[in-house]
C-alpha cells in the first residue's frame, strides 16, 4: 500500500557549489546582511569541496520497570555545528589563514602568530539549479583541517574547518547587534533567491 509523502517538487533537487565568506571580527555588522559582506577581502576564493555537519549528543535516563530497563528521559548536553571545506586558490589571504599567521605586509606574513581566529561568516549556495540559501553564522573559529598539499601533478589543495560557536551576550560592542546575534546565537538560514 503506497503512503503518501507530501507533494514533490523536482525544483527543490539542488546540485552547485558553495561559496564561504569570513570575517576576523565576531558579530561584524555587515554579517547580517548579503552583498556588503562579500567582498573580496571575506571571499574564501574557490571551494572545491564543503560539508555542514550537525553535531548533537544526547545523555539518556533508564530506569527499571518489572526488572527491565525503560528509557524514560532524553536531553541534549552538547551542540555543535561544522563547516569543513577545501580551497584551492592560493592566494595571501588564504595562505596566512592556513598558516595561522598575521598580516604583516601586502607579501608577508608571520605563520603560528595567530593560532585561534575567532570571526563570523557566511555559507552561501547560489546554483542555477535548486534551491539558493545563505548560513549566515554570527561566531566561529577557523582552522586549518588537514595538509596542504603540494602534488606536481594536481591543483594544489588545502582543507579548513569553521567551528560555529555561540554567540553570546556580549560578544559584539554594539548593543544593537548584540541583541540581534543573541536572538540566534548558531546563526540563520535564509532561503530566499539570491
């Protein structure tokens, strides 16, 4: 016997890439917005891979019952949400962020200065082909995930995670903002075409 499962709507099946933006600055104004965010100084360059992975941990309660054992209780102690991506556009910006360094010049930099950057960001899908949406993230932490690899034969590739963190009271200066970010303190999806 067939169930039925709802309406389908082949305009929903979404193939594309992604594009990452990031800020060095946590709760940056501009993150709440679109265009004035994307810049090319935010611009992560080409991404030829990513993955949003959800992370939740839950701590059940058993009790016994007849001399058998009945859940009787489930919460969450622990939340996270990642962002892993690979890029391959070596340019100063990306470098020095793999690197963990500090700028230091237009062509230098010092590489282990900077070994946990905190920011925000934007996790943008815009295909022509589904469904466009933005992850717009208020705090995280970037980091590199992986090896840089240096194949003669390959584009040259290098791995990063974004950890969202939680935004919390006080993490922005502007009180404005603050209240804004506190209202969705892992960030907001927004589905609307880009």
């Amino acid at each position: 016997m067939a169930t039925s499962q709802g309406p389908i709507d082949s305009d929903n099946y979404t193939i594309g890439g992604a594009m990452l933006y990031y800020n060095a600055t946590v709760g940056n104004q501009n993150c709440l917005g679109t265009t004035a965010f994307w810049t090319a100084a935010n611009n992560m360059g080409n991404i030829v891979t990513s993955e949003v992975m959800p992370d939740v941990t839950y701590t059940e309660h058993w009790r016994s019952k007849n001399g058998a054992l009945v859940k009787d209780k489930e919460v969450v102690n622990k939340k996270s949400i990642n962002i892993t991506f690979t890029f391959d556009e070596m340019n100063q910006n990306n470098l020095r962020r793999f690197l963990m360094g500090t700028d230091s010049s237009a062509s230098k930099f010092n590489v282990l200065d900077n070994v946990l950057e905190e920011g925000c960001g934007h996790l943008v899908i815009k295909t022509d082909v589904g469904q466009d949406f933005i992850y717009r993230f208020p705090k995280c932490t970037l980091r590199p995930d992986g090896a840089l690899t240096l194949d003669p034969e390959s584009w040259h590739e290098a791995g990063f995670v974004l950890n969202i963190i939680e935004y919390l009271n006080g993490d922005c200066t502007n009180s404005t903002l603050n209240a804004t970010w506190l209202g969705m303190p892992f960030g907001e999806v927004d589905s609307a075409d880009l």
